[in-house]
C-alpha cells in the first residue's frame, strides 16, 4: 500500500510518516516548505520520500497526487493558529488553506480512487453544554473561524470522497511542533503561579497515539465520521496542567480560573469538548491509551 501525508512538518503528520515506516508501508510526505523541516531527531520521517506542495494550488495537488498515485492520503495539513485566524488579514488565507485546501486534496484523491482521512476538530461544534458530542452530530455552530474553516473542510471531504474517513481530535500534543504542555513547562519554569481556566472541558490527544489508530483505520473499509482521543475520561485544563507538572517536578502553583477570568482570547473557545469515542471500539479499532500515561510516555521523549 502506498500512502501520501500532508503537513508533515507538523506534530501528527510527523509522527504519522513514522508510523508508516515502523510498518514498512510506504510513505510520502509533503509540507509547504522546500524540504522536510520537522525536527531532526534522526527518526524515519526525515529521510523518507518528501515533495513541496501547498494545498491551496489546485492545480499542484491534482498534479501531484496523480503522479505518486497513493492507495490513500492522510490529510494533516490545516492552519491551526486559532487565535491568529481571527484576525481579518487572515481569515481568507485561513479558508484557503482549511476548506479549499481541503477541498483540492479530496478531489484529487476522489479522481484517482484513494481513500482519505481528514483530520478535523472538536471547534466544529459549538462547545455547549456537557453532553459528549457523537461523531454522526450534525448540529456544529462552530464558535470561531478555525472551526468554520475545519468544518467546511469535512464538508467538502464528505461530498466529494467516496472512501472517506473523518477524524475529529481536541487538545493535541506531539514532539514536533508547539503544545501547551511545552507552553506550561517552559512558563512554569519561570513562575511561581500560573492560572489555567478549569471550565473547558474535553480530553487530550497525543499524536504518536493517534498516528498508530490512523495508520489501523486506513487498512480498513470502515468509512465514516469517527472521534479519537485518548482514554482517562474528561478533564479540565487546569486537570490537565496539573497532572503534567506532577510528573515533570514542577511545584509551581496551578490557580484555577473561568474562562471569563482567565480573560477573553481573540477567538472564543468551546467550553465542551467532550468527544465520544465509542464508536472506534464498535468498529474494532483498538482505543488510544490513558491520558496520563501518554503525558508520561511524552515527557520522556520530549527533553524538555
């Protein structure tokens, strides 16, 4: 089987590409930049096939999906900066690239027969309420434009694939790019207290877990909208902050705040995030493990 990664310059397309090379499929990998430029830790991703494409040239990606002629893609590339999207010199740039990119990447694949994995978000929806959101909800309200962007992006992916698969994922951390574990650590490093709002609720998502779930799925035919974070139930982030400083040996203070005292961002964050994962045992695929241990197994790795 051959497989085609997008944004693998980022925490999960690096860890996806990985994932391929660890199984002995093969992978290749493709970012905006000229040549891979994750980090250099010596792992497969940095030695195995890499093409310059930017998915928002139409034009490009037909051309070069034609080309590889992948049995799949697994699409990880998207504009994440939330708060930045907001801003109204970017917000058409943001669409380009989450919704039209997108939709370039699904019609190339469709063209050819490929299946397509469409990483999204749980921002499509509208964070209300505690009722964990289904993979099958249709009532999204997304409450920023980097939620509306990912959503026309599954959209697009749904209306044009016929082998699709959509995987919503929330609070995600890896070794290669920035995170908030990274964020805290590096802050709580240097502070005696920091304030982390205690009223968001959902569940992380170490990508070196989700990679090893995708590369599972996209063997399979079971298509469809899915939800994948890791196991341990639902968290707040200030749970969250606390229990990583716990196992780094950290003593900074962790002060719980509302999102309202914590001060309001550019763009407004979901206050439910609770993703059901149910349906991955359903379909047999085999859970992500506890949040906890995959802090444990990250910080390990991470050196930070």
């Amino acid at each position: 089987m051959k497989i085609f990664v997008t944004g693998v310059n980022g925490q999960l397309g690096h860890d996806v590409m990985n994932e391929l090379s660890k199984r002995g499929i093969e992978g290749t990998g493709s970012d905006i930049t000229g040549s891979y430029s994750g980090i250099g830790d010596g792992s497969p991703v940095c030695t195995m096939p890499y093409v310059q494409l930017d998915i928002t040239d139409k034009a490009s990606v037909l051309e070069t999906i034609e080309k590889i002629k992948p049995d799949a893609v697994i699409h990880c590339a998207a504009w994440t900066a939330v708060d930045m999207a907001e801003d109204d010199d970017k917000v058409e740039k943001v669409r380009a690239v989450n919704a039209g990119g997108t939709a370039n990447i699904a019609e190339a694949a469709e063209k050819i027969g490929a299946k397509m994995i469409y990483i999204s978000t749980d921002y499509v929806f509208n964070g209300q309420g505690e009722r964990p959101w289904q993979p099958d909800d249709k009532d999204y309200a997304p409450l920023n434009v980097y939620g509306q962007t990912k959503l026309e992006g599954e959209l697009a992916v749904a209306k044009t694939v016929s082998k699709y698969f959509i995987v919503r994922i929330a609070w995600v951390f890896g070794l290669n790019g920035k995170n908030f574990i990274k964020t805290m650590i590096n802050v709580g490093k240097t502070h005696d207290e920091v304030r982390v709002v205690n009223d968001q609720i959902g569940t992380p998502t170490y990508t070196l877990d989700l990679s090893r779930l995708l590369v599972d799925m996209v063997l399979t035919e079971k298509y469809g909208y899915y939800h994948a974070t890791n196991e341990g139930g639902y968290i707040s982030w200030y749970d969250f902050c606390c229990e990583f400083y716990r196992q780094y040996g950290l003593t900074t203070k962790v002060t719980p705040v509302t999102t309202a005292e914590y001060g309001a961002s550019k763009a407004a964050r979901p206050f439910n995030s609770r993703l059901d994962k149910s349906k991955l045992r359903e379909a047999g695929f085999e859970p992500l493990p506890d949040w906890k241990d995959a802090v444990k197994r990250y910080l390990e790795e991470a050196n930070l």
